[in-house]
C-alpha cells in the first residue's frame, strides 16, 4: 500500500517538473501546439464536415512567406473581432500594389475570374478610375479578387493591370490579391439545392467563398464597403453621390445594413465596415446554400433591416454580354442607371396636367428619385420644359408609366424657338416635331442632324385623351454647345 502511495506521488513529482519545463520551453509549445491544431482539425473537420479556415491563431509563419492573415487591418468596432468571435484567419497574396497604411472613405471592391468569353475586368476599372476626380481617387481603394486558380491566366491579367494603373497602383489607389485554393472548402459533391446543376453549385458557392475572402479583406480598410461585379460601368462621380445619400441616410437614424446603388444581383451594395467580418462569415456559413444575392437579402433582414433601401437613380450599369457561368449569354441591364448625373441642362417647367399629390412635372426633368404624376391628361395638355439658354439638342429620351402601368399612351415630342411669356407661365412660339411617343417611350439620337439651330424648349404634347393617370419618370437630353 505505502509501494503504491510513492509510485503516486512519484508519478505527480514527474508531471509538476515536466508542466514547469513544457512552460519554459518554446520548442515544445511549438510541438505541442502543432499536434494540437492537427487533432482538432480532424475532430472539427470529422464533426462539421466543413473545411478548416484557421482555428488557431498562435503559429508562427515564414518571414519568407509572402502572405499575411486577413486580420491585419480589421476594424476592432465589430463586436466579432473585438471578443475574437467566429475565427477567420486565410492568407493573401499581394500581385500588385501597395498595402494600404490609412483608412478611406470607400473601399471597392470585386472577384474577377477567367472567362470563356472574353473579359470586362480592365474596362471596369477604367469605368471606375475615369469616372472619377483627382480628390475621389484619393478617398477611394479598390481592391480585385484574382479568384481563378489558372495560374497562367493570373500572370497576364496581372501583367495587364499593372501596364494599364501604374500610376493608381503606385499610388494606394488600387491593389490585387490572390488566395490559394488551400484555403477553399469544398466545392465539388456538395448539397444540390433548387435542383442547381453539380457545375451551377460548385459556381455560386465558390463565388460565395470568393465574396467571403474579398469582404474579410476589405474590413476596416474603409469606412464603407461596396460590392461591384467586374463587368460594369460607373456614373460620373458616383463617390461623390454615395458620400452624399450615406449622410441623408445617416440623418434619418435608421437602421441600415445595406445601401443598394443598383437594381441587379451584387452589384452596388454598400456597407458598413464595422459589419463586413460579420457579412464574410455568414457568406463562408451558408457558402453551398444558395447564390450571393440571395444571401445578401437574408443578411439584410438579419441585421434588422426589413425593407430594401434602393437609391435611384442607380450608379452602376451591367456591361457584360457573357455570364463568368460556362460563358451564357447575359442581357440583364438597369433601366435606372444614369452616366452622367444632372446632365440636363438649367430649364423652368411648365405643364398643365393635374399634378397628384407632390409628384410635380420638374421632377421628371431632374435627375433623383422623384417623378411627375398627373391624373387623366386630356388633348392638347403637355409637359414644356423652357431652356435658360438656346442649345443644340443631340439626343431626347422620355420614359413614361410604372410598372407597365400609367403609360402615356398617345403624345409626341417637339422642339420649339423663340421663348414667349403668357400668364405667367413660359413657352415657344414655334415647334417642330420630332417624334411621337411608343408604348410610353421615345428615344431618339442625333437630333441635331435633322435640327442643327439651337432650341429654346422641349415639349411633349398629349395628342388624345386617356382614362388612366399617366407618369413621367424621366426626361433626359443631352446637347453641344449653341451656334447661334
């Protein structure tokens, strides 16, 4: 009985000085956390039948190793990284430009992968970068997702990138990164939902993971995030426009998780970038689920936003005729997206319609989100708009009713001379026909090669009356200098 008693204490003395030395020695905790992490990946991976990302955070890496943990810059106001909740740790490699060493105001970024035909990645940033001016440049990152794994492909687009922004590259204003197919779950033999094809899910839920890793990298990079494809096009100053609607919203305090700048699939959401490490991982959670946009809309509701918030017009228009899927033919384009924002030249606008409620006829000659609503509209009433100065009008596109409803349905579009004033209200003294209206719409370019003088007004004339109400959504113009 004593035998066992020492054999029990001799046992505890052994394991007191061996604690006291693993403590003190490096090479083992090293050891020892190695074995750790493999064991509890295979248990995490037995378990949850999902891909290990990182579940340990204290191994050391190569100083040779060019590549850094996604949790360089995040933002510590999320709750999710301040109590290192959820862990998400994955490695970028840099392909071009610089890391960035300040916070802007918008981060921008897209996933761009190899398509079967041909690429809108380049024309995209071009779009972005043109469309801006020198101070939205300098308030701006954009950051691109090389997310294909054909390493051949990533050289030349890299290669392509740097010859076409050096300047923005050199500058802060444009990184590209890459992330290993190590660091992907799997994407093949998943879950088949909505009777997707095999190759339709291994698409949308490598694209999800892709989006996942992009948003993980851009978090506290800038105070905002927005999510652009890589085969759009941008309006004119559309920083400038989304620093100004994120402040009208921030006004209102209400709650908001997502500001949309465009109507289609995952272009132009905007964010907060204090929630993105909590967007990457509900992407990474639900990546086999279901497509991204769909996704982003259960996130939305969520984070206790009910309602879309969709501004108009929309700063960003689909350009791409191929899908990156198989190379599919794609034709979807936002009818609200506008290039140049209040381009119309100053006017006054009159109209003798019955105008409903505050839908006043300027605000179809105004860009924004507003439109003329006027009830039954009889012959001979019309919408004129008086130029402030004569100009030479080169292209006329009027778009009327909603939703297939409240559609102009018989009224043309003329152009007049000679500005004239009678009881208070402004016309010309005589007008030209230019075209009339078809299932509610007229669009018509090179005006100027039928009528080369300059105009003084623009007036759209009903030409038999209707019963239902009618609404003008937008009239728009675009002009050259006058002559006269």
């Amino acid at each position: 009985m004593r035998l066992k008693k020492k054999h029990v204490a001799l046992c505890m003395l052994l394991l007191i000085c061996g604690l006291y030395f693993i403590s003190h020695s490096d090479f083992l905790i090293t050891f020892l956390q190695e074995v750790e992490i493999k064991f509890i990946n295979q248990l995490y991976t037995k378990y949850t039948n999902l891909p290990v990302v990182s579940v340990f955070h204290g191994l050391k890496r190569s100083p040779a190793e060019l590549s850094w943990h996604g949790d360089r810059l995040v933002s510590r106001a999320s709750w999710v990284q301040r109590g290192d909740y959820l862990p998400l740790n994955v490695s970028y490699e840099l392909l071009a430009g610089v890391l960035s060493t300040q916070q802007r105001f918008l981060t921008v970024g897209m996933s761009s992968v190899k398509r079967t035909k041909g690429s809108y990645l380049i024309t995209t940033l071009q779009s972005i970068f043109s469309q801006s001016s020198p101070d939205e440049r300098s308030s701006m990152l954009v950051v691109v997702l090389l997310a294909d794994f054909d390493v051949g492909w990533r050289i030349a687009t890299v290669k392509e990138i740097k010859s076409g922004f050096a300047v923005e590259l050199e500058q802060g204003q444009l990184v590209v990164i890459h992330v290993s197919q190590d660091w992907y779950p799997p994407l093949s033999g998943i879950k088949r939902n909505y009777n997707d094809a095999a190759e339709r899910v291994t698409f949308r839920s490598k694209q999800n993971v892709d989006y996942c890793f992009l948003i993980h990298y851009s978090a506290g990079v800038g105070q905002y995030y927005l999510q652009l494809e890589d085969d759009v096009f941008s309006a004119k100053n559309f920083l400038t426009t989304i620093k100004r609607r994120v402040e009208e919203q921030n006004r209102k305090k209400e709650t908001w998780a997502m500001l949309e700048f465009s109507t289609l699939g995952y272009i132009g959401k905007l964010y907060k970038s204090s929630e993105l490490p909590l967007l990457a991982r509900f992407l990474f959670l639900f990546y086999q689920e279901m497509p991204c946009d769909w996704l982003m809309t259960h996130f939305r509701l969520l984070m206790a936003q009910k309602e879309p918030i969709l501004l108009k017009p929309s700063l960003f228009q689909h350009m791409g005729t191929f899908s990156s899927f198989q190379g599919t033919y794609n034709k979807l384009k936002d009818k609200d997206f506008e290039e140049a924002l209040y381009s119309n030249p100053p006017a006054e606008v009159f109209c003798n319609m019955s105008t409903y409620q505050k839908h006043f006829p300027r605000l179809a000659w105004d860009a924004g989100e507003g439109f003329f609503w006027g009830r039954s509209p009889e012959k001979g009433h019309h919408l004129t708009v008086v130029f402030l100065d004569p100009i030479v009008v080169t292209g006329i596109l009027v778009e009327t009713g909603s939703g297939g409803k409240d559609l102009l349905d018989s009224a043309q579009v003329e152009i007049g001379r000679d500005v004239v004033t009678a009881e208070n209200q402004k016309s010309c003294r005589e007008f030209r026909l230019v075209g009339t209206l078809g299932n509610g719409r007229f669009e018509m370019q090179e005006v100027d090669k039928k009528f080369s003088s300059a105009s003084s007004c623009l007036r759209i004339l009903v030409t038999a009356a209707q019963t239902d109400w009618v609404v003008i959504q937008k009239i728009r113009i675009t002009t050259e200098p006058s002559q006269a």
